[in-house]
C-alpha cells in the first residue's frame, strides 16, 4: 500500500476536506464564504492574506481557505495548494471591464500554470 492510499483511506475516515478559494481582489470570496456560514456580510473588507473558515456540511468538514486577490498577493497563490482537495474560482460577472482586457482569465491561465 503506497503513501497516497493511506493518505486517501485516512482522509475518507476524516471526511475532511480542504477547499482554496481564489479569484481578483473585490470579486466577493470573502462574502461567499460569509454567506456560507450563516454570517453578516454588511462588514466586509479586503482580505489580507487569507482567512480560514470551517463549514461543517452533513458529515464533512470543510476548511475554506479564503485567499486575498489583490495583485501583490497573486504571486504567492502557488503556495497554497499543498494538500488541498478543491479549488473555487470566484469571477465578479458584473466587473465587465475585468472580463474584457482578460485580467481574470490570464490569472487563472497563469495560477494553473504554476500549479504544474
């Protein structure tokens, strides 16, 4: 049995899960994972770094790695994905301007490239 089979038949019995949630700066990951939680999204300010939050859904746990967009930040993304189960890109659909000069688009081209 190699390292990852008894990585996955813990994590199974675990039922723990770690989810990286990224996207640009104002594009509302912060009130996603607030509204999530059940929680006041009236207050919401930029992240700096990253926030971590613990939703319990049914039998899992989840661990939502909240992580800030601004531009100075994205460099550091790569970091985050060690050991982590899922990704959620948040796209602002509204941000029109951000859609038509490719900023969205070209940050993700270049986080799944990094991630390689």
């Amino acid at each position: 049995m190699g390292l990852l089979s008894i990585i996955k038949k813990v994590k199974q019995r675990e039922k723990e899960m770690r989810v990286l949630m990224v996207g640009l700066d104002n594009a509302g990951k912060t009130t996603v994972v607030k509204q999530l939680n059940g929680e006041d999204t009236s207050t919401v300010s930029p992240t700096l770094g990253f926030n971590i939050k613990t939703l319990q859904y049914h039998s899992y746990r989840l661990n939502i790695w909240d992580v800030g967009g601004q531009k100075t930040l994205r460099s550091y993304w790569r970091n985050y994905f060690e050991q982590t189960d899922a990704l959620i890109w948040v796209i602002d659909s509204a941000d029109t301007l951000r859609m038509q000069v490719s900023t969205a688009p070209h940050s993700l081209s270049t986080l799944s490239d990094s991630s390689a």
